[in-house]
C-alpha cells in the first residue's frame, strides 16, 4: 500500500477524487462512502453504499410488532455500486476511487474492506484509490 497527499494527486485523479466525494454525499447509509470506476479520462460506473432491497438473496421477514411482510435491506458497498451493470471489458484494467465523509462533511478512512478487495480483484480492477483522512490518500494494487 501506498500513500500520497491529496494536494500531489494529477488532474485525472483529482477528478475521480471529486467526483467520488460527490457521490459519498449522496449516500444515506451511516457510513458514507462513494465511488467512481475510471480509465484515464473515461468515467465508466459511479456509486454509494446504499441499503437496498434484495428479495431474491433472502426471504422477507415478518415482523413481529404488527405482523408485516417486510423485504430484507442490505447495504451495497460503493466498490460494489461502481460496478454494477458494467461489462466486465470495462472494468478490466480500470481504477476505482473510493471516499468517505462523516456526517459534518469531513474526510475519513475509506479502505476497501476484504470483501471488496476480493470483488475488485477477480473483476481485474486495476488499482484502487481510497481517503485516509482530509489530506492522504491510499493506494493498493488489485492486479498487475
């Protein structure tokens, strides 16, 4: 792994930055991260963590205060949400940038966790950028 200063970052990847700290702010989820699947120039897929409905991984539940039929909700990583629908020729050799903001909009940790480096490294995600805190960021090569 790696680390750099945001302020060394180029102008590609101060875009891909940007653009993934974008997306944290739209995310919902008590852990706001966002994410950006880029090759050079070319911005391919955009994500957030996101609870979602998942209704064919598991059957829906009934709760028990009023006997409801409720659908599961499960969280989408952002690394996931990036590429979602995107052929795999795509992601193949491509770069995700990923950010999380705390609730008053700071900059913290977004390292992948292991699940995702999994994903991301048998779809052949490339390297994957992630924010340390207001002024680092890391970097981990998925593939070669």
């Amino acid at each position: 792994m790696e680390t750099f200063d945001i302020e060394t970052l180029g102008a590609r990847k101060r875009q891909a930055f940007e653009a993934a700290l974008l997306m944290a702010k739209k995310s919902e989820a008590f852990f706001r991260h966002g994410s950006i699947l880029f090759k050079g120039q070319k911005h391919y897929g955009f994500g957030f963590n996101a609870y979602r409905i998942v209704g064919w991984a598991w059957p829906s539940y009934v709760t028990r205060r009023n006997d409801t039929v409720r659908p599961r909700l499960f969280n989408m990583h952002a690394e996931i949400s990036c590429m979602h629908n995107i052929p795999r020729d795509k992601i193949l050799g491509s770069d995700i940038f990923v950010v999380r903001i705390g609730r008053d909009s700071q900059i913290l940790n977004s390292l992948p966790c292991p699940s995702c480096q999994r994903v991301m490294k048998k779809k052949g995600v490339r390297k994957c950028f992630f924010s340390m805190d207001a002024k680092k960021i890391g970097m981990m090569r998925m593939s070669s």
